[in-house]
C-alpha cells in the first residue's frame, strides 16, 4: 500500500475535501460573483420594465372603464329623456331605480 492510501484509510478523506474547496472557493466565488451580477441586474431591469408596462395597461384599462361608463350613463339618460322624463326607470344621477 501506498501512502496516499493509508491517509484515505485513515479518514482524512473529508479533510483533504474540505481543504480544497476553502482554497477554491474564493476563486469560484469570485467567478460566480461576475457571472452573477450582471445577470442580476438583467433580470431587475426586466422587472421595472414589466412593471411598466402593466402601470400602463392598467392605466389604459381605467380610462376605457370610464369611457363605457360615460357612454352607458349618456345612454340611460337619452332613454330616459325619450320615454317622457316620466320619473319611471332609472335616476341617472344616482343609478338606482325610480
């Protein structure tokens, strides 16, 4: 038997593990850190963008709600106008029944 079998059949197996990554891990960690920030930053700018985005179609989703609700008030108040103004249906100004 070699040396190098005796100190695995000793258990130093872990230790010699160990040891390695404590002197690689600065060098990959490095590695990792330089890969990883930009694409770190990709996806946060993809983010803002998305948020965006939806602020805007949001935005545009409340103006064509009000718009249909202008256009159905506007509507109800013709409707209303041409039945005689009789004070039966709908009151307009408070959308409830008459």
């Amino acid at each position: 038997m070699s040396l190098l079998d005796d100190v695995m059949d000793l258990g130093f197996t872990g230790l010699f593990i160990g040891i390695g990554v404590a002197v690689l891990a600065p060098v990959v960690l490095s590695v990792l850190t330089g890969v990883a920030k930009p694409l770190a930053k990709a996806a946060v700018k993809g983010g803002i963008t998305l948020y965006e985005k939806g602020k805007e179609a949001v935005t545009e989703a409340g103006e064509f709600i009000e718009d249909v609700y202008a256009e159905a008030k506007a509507e109800l108040a013709e409707e209303q106008i041409a039945a005689g103004g009789t004070g039966a249906g709908m009151d307009v100004e408070q959308g409830t029944a008459t």
